[in-house]
C-alpha cells in the first residue's frame, strides 16, 4: 500500500476517533464521567466505541474492502438473475442460512409469532429464487459442544500452560478483529479456537450438504441471514477460503434489516406470502422444529459451558443460573460455591467500553474469571446493528429490542447434546467428535499482530 494510503486512512481514523469521543462526550448515554488509570496517568471520559472503530474501513486493506463491497444485495440479485438467464447445468445453487437471532426481527416485523415468521421468510427467499433455507442452530450446537470440550481442556491444563486462562469466546467477528488487530499476543493464545455459527455452518453447507446433493461445493452459493454487520467482515477470512475450488464457506452474508428492505423494494407483503417451512439439513421430510439455546438473545456459550463444566468437573447439577450485575447490565458474572469455595467465576462483558475494563484488568493481573463470553454489541447479538440500528441517530431502538427479547425467549430451549441431528452428524460426517476432520472443519486459529503497529490512536490501555 502507497504511503499516500496509509497516511490517508491514518487521517481518517484519527478523525474518526476525535468525532467518536465527541460524540459520546455529547450524548451522555454512553458517556460517564469514568476514571482508570492507564500507563501509570489518570484517563477520564469516554473513548472510542467498538462498533464506530469497526465501521470504519481506515483499517482494512484493498482487497478487504473489495471482497467486503461484494457482500450486499446486489450480488446476490445478480446470481439470481444469471440462474434465470444461462442454462440449468450452469446454474448456482443458492442456499439461505438464517441465524435464530435474526428471525425474532422479522417476528416482530411481521406481527406473527417466530415460527409463523420463519415460514413466511422462507417463502419470501424461495419466491426469489432461493432453492434452501436453513436455520443455523444445529451449528451453534457444534460450536458450543466444541467451545465446552476446549474449555474443559483448558481448565485441567491451567497450572502448567499460563494461557490457558482465561478463555474468551470467539463467535463474535468484531471482538475477534479487535483482538487480532489490537490486542494481539496479549488475548489471542486466550481465544477459543471452535468456529463461530456461521462458519460451521458454511463447512456444513459447502462440505457435507453439497456432497449430499451431489454437488461440488463451487456450484453452491451460499447466503447467510445474521443480525450484525461484522458477520461480512468473518465471511472474508483467508482461512474460510478454498483456494482449490476457488470457493468461500460463506459467499455472502446480508443483514436482517437488508432482507426486509429487498421485500420491500419488491413491493411484496406478509399477506401474500405462502407459508413455507425451513428444509433439513439431512434432507428429511416435515417442519423444522425451531429452538434456542440458552443466552440472554445470542447463543448462550457461558450458560452451557457454565452447567457443562460444574457437572463434569465438580459433579454439580446446575439448573438456572444467576446473573450479578456488575458496571452495568452488560458486564455480569455468575459464580459456582461450594461449602464457602468459589470453584467457577465466569463472565458476560459486552460492548467495548466493557472490553476496555476487561483488558485493562487482565494486564494488571486482575481478572478473577476462567471464562468470559465476549460480544462487541451492547445487549448482545439481538441488539446487532444490522437488525436493531434505529432509521435516526444510529442507536439501538430499544423498543424493537425489548420486543425480540420477548419473541426469542418463547422459543424451547434445547442441551445440544440432547440434540440427534449433532450426534448424527458427529458420526456421519466427521467420523467422531475427536476425529481430525472434526478438529479441521469445527476449529479455526487466530493470530495476533503486533501492538506497536495496529494500535489505534487516541485509544489508549
């Protein structure tokens, strides 16, 4: 990249980061009057919100931004206009995988409950010339189930391996390039390896359902439905590309909110829409039952590693899980005592003033947890600004929140390991839950660069 270049964009996020700090100095809500000490000074006030910095695109190279401009509506309008026009053997085949988090926004949208709404999305993708449509819980599954069998690893490695512990969690794309870029050496030995949702799910549809279809991976186009736009930025990974079949997991991922608006663009209402539903995986007839998993409307990683482990490592049965609240609604812990011992201390930090704290206490040598679930949106995954984003101000609406807080929370929750579809799956595509294909398909690495290099300015730890 040209020094013009660098200098340009290192303009931008200097500006970027003096309107952010502005801002939330004006607004208030964000903003309190917040003391630490960083580097031995007294730091006040507000700094630079996570999901501003990760908006900005100073940061990203050419081929990044190319490969991110690619990932909207009208590339997707485009393969579907091509499948129209050439013939059938030449057609792609385009797969539509709907995170759980989005469908509570089309509910609401909708004014159905979310099963009803899941059905009428999918008539809505097939009328256009989606040929499947998928809902991702049986990837979260995985991901969760790989995200326990690590944790438990981890923890029984902790007296003789200094980064075992903590363990962050990894589903979030936007605390992931933070830390990459960031952060660094400093939290990336510490993140769970298991592939987010969407990524498992991208192995599940080019690998095991194309060879299903009998189909090469390459002749599948693969659409994603998520809630945040830093699901885009995942999608583009180096790692999450075949380079032999010239093909990615994930082709392309788009907004909740850019689906309602390619329905409206169409001028197609709910009324008329069919009732539609959601295609198996395995291929088996019937509906598709949908489910959550638990989690406070994203997918639940600290509940369920939090249960798993208090029966696995302490033979204890733990059946609801409290909450204490700590700065604020989104840094909370939850805590497993025994006969006066503390054996657990987890933690749900989310947003990145909450993630300023984090670190700085990790590097002071201060961080009392073994694992904490890390999300760079407040309110976790339903709050994604591809969903939740408010028309005027860019704020959260929290009203639309509230109200897909209350849809999701109707749907069952179930244990993935009481899930047959993971177990079958465990067996007949990756040959065992510890077998390499497994270990290759559900795992990932990160790398860390380094600080002196990336650290943003006027972000200061």
């Amino acid at each position: 990249m040209s020094g013009v270049k660098i200098a340009q964009r290192k303009e931008k996020c200097e500006n970027c980061t003096k309107q952010c700090n502005k801002k939330q100095g004006e607004d208030g809500a964000n903003s309190g009057p917040e003391s630490e000490e960083v580097n031995g000074q007294l730091i006040e006030g507000p700094r630079l919100l996570l999901s501003a910095c990760l908006s900005c695109d100073g940061c990203l190279s050419d081929e990044e931004t190319l490969k991110i401009s690619q990932q909207n509506l009208e590339e997707v309008e485009r393969v579907l206009a091509l499948n129209k026009k050439c013939d059938a053997s030449k057609h792609k085949v385009v797969v539509a995988s709907v995170c759980p988090q989005s469908l509570p926004f089309f509910a609401v949208q909708f004014g159905l409950d979310i099963n009803e709404a899941a059905h009428k999305l999918c008539s809505f993708l097939k009328s256009i010339g989606v040929k499947f449509v998928f809902d991702t819980t049986v990837a979260a599954g995985f991901s969760i189930l790989e995200t326990q069998k690590e944790f438990i690893q981890r923890y029984r490695r902790r007296h003789h391996d200094s980064q075992a512990l903590p363990m962050f969690t990894s589903s979030c794309p936007g605390w992931i390039r933070y830390a990459e870029r960031v952060l660094g050496s400093v939290v990336t030995p510490h993140l769970c390896t298991a592939r987010s949702p969407q990524q498992i799910m991208g192995c599940l549809v080019k690998d095991y359902f194309s060879e299903q279809q009998k189909l090469s991976p390459e002749r599948i186009y693969h659409v994603v439905v998520a809630p945040c736009f830093d699901k885009k930025l995942e999608a583009v990974r180096e790692e999450f590309y075949n380079s032999l079949l010239e093909t990615r997991d994930v082709d392309c991922v788009l907004t909740s909110k850019e689906i309602y608006r390619l329905m409206q663009k169409r001028k197609i209402s709910v009324e008329e829409l069919g009732s539609v539903p959601l295609d198996h995986l395995q291929g088996e007839g019937g509906d598709v039952a949908l489910m959550r998993h638990d989690g406070r409307g994203s997918e639940g990683f600290l509940e369920h590693v939090f249960k798993h482990t208090a029966k696995e490592v302490f033979a204890v049965d733990v059946q609801e899980i409290t909450y204490k609240t700590l700065r604020n609604r989104d840094f909370q812990e939850v805590t497993l005592e025994k006969d006066g011992e503390t054996l657990l201390q987890f933690a749900a930090i989310y947003g990145f003033r909450n993630i300023q704290t984090l670190v700085h206490r990790m590097k002071k040598g201060r961080l009392p947890y073994q694992l904490v679930e890390v999300l760079s949106c407040p309110g976790g995954c339903l709050s994604g600004r591809g969903q939740a984003e408010s028309e005027v101000g860019g704020r959260a609406d929290k009203g639309l929140v509230q109200q897909m807080e209350e849809v999701y929370v109707s749907l069952p929750v179930r244990l993935p390991e009481l899930n047959p579809v993971l177990n079958k799956l465990y067996q007949d595509w990756l040959h065992g839950p510890d077998s390499d294909q497994a270990s290759k398909l559900l795992h990932t690495e990160f790398k860390g660069q380094s600080q002196s290099n990336t650290q943003p300015p006027h972000m200061e730890w």
